[in-house]
C-alpha cells in the first residue's frame, strides 16, 4: 500500500536538480544537476555511490542504458555516452544509435 510518506531524502547535488530517472531493475537512481555532475545513487540505503564530474554545463536530461551499466545525458546541447569509468563524446559512439535516428 503507498502511504504518501517520504522514504529517503537523497542529498549530495549543489545545484538545482534537473532530471532524476530510475534503472529498469528499480535498484538505482541517476539524477543530473545544474552543479554539472550525475549522480548514481542506492534506492534501499539513499546512499551516492558514485558522482560523475567533467561536463562543463548543466545535466539537462539523463537515462540509464537497458541494462543499467552505462548513462547517457543532454549537457547544454550535447549529447553524452557515458559509462563510470570515461566519457565519450557523440562522434565516437554513433555506431550504436545510427538504427534509432
């Protein structure tokens, strides 16, 4: 039964935030700020598990990947493929997206 009531306040970000989305196994949360960092986050615990820094604007939009190993976000008006441990740039991931454009 939903009571209406908080579960967890997930804090971390020093910037309004502007997209939040959950992985499609309802484990985690990414959430994309105007402090231009994503972050990961534990749904049970609340906990930040890992920050993603080196975008140099805002995080207008982020998603997870199918099966929640990789994020893609909107910073200013780029596009970015991002997985935890580097950052590609739409030029070198259009491979992958050319069937769905």
């Amino acid at each position: 039964m939903i009571s209406g009531q908080c579960e967890n306040t997930l804090k971390g970000h020093d910037g309004g935030v502007k997209s939040v989305v959950f992985s499609s196994d309802g484990t985690k949360i990414a959430s994309g700020s105007n402090d231009c960092t994503i972050r990961i986050w534990d749904v049970r615990s609340g906990q930040c598990e890992n920050t993603l820094k080196g975008h140099d604007d805002y995080v207008n939009s982020v998603v997870f990947s199918s099966d929640g190993s990789k994020v893609m976000m909107v910073v200013s008006t780029v596009l970015w493929f991002r997985q935890m441990d580097r950052r590609l740039s739409l030029d070198q991931v259009t491979a992958p997206f050319e069937s769905g454009m």
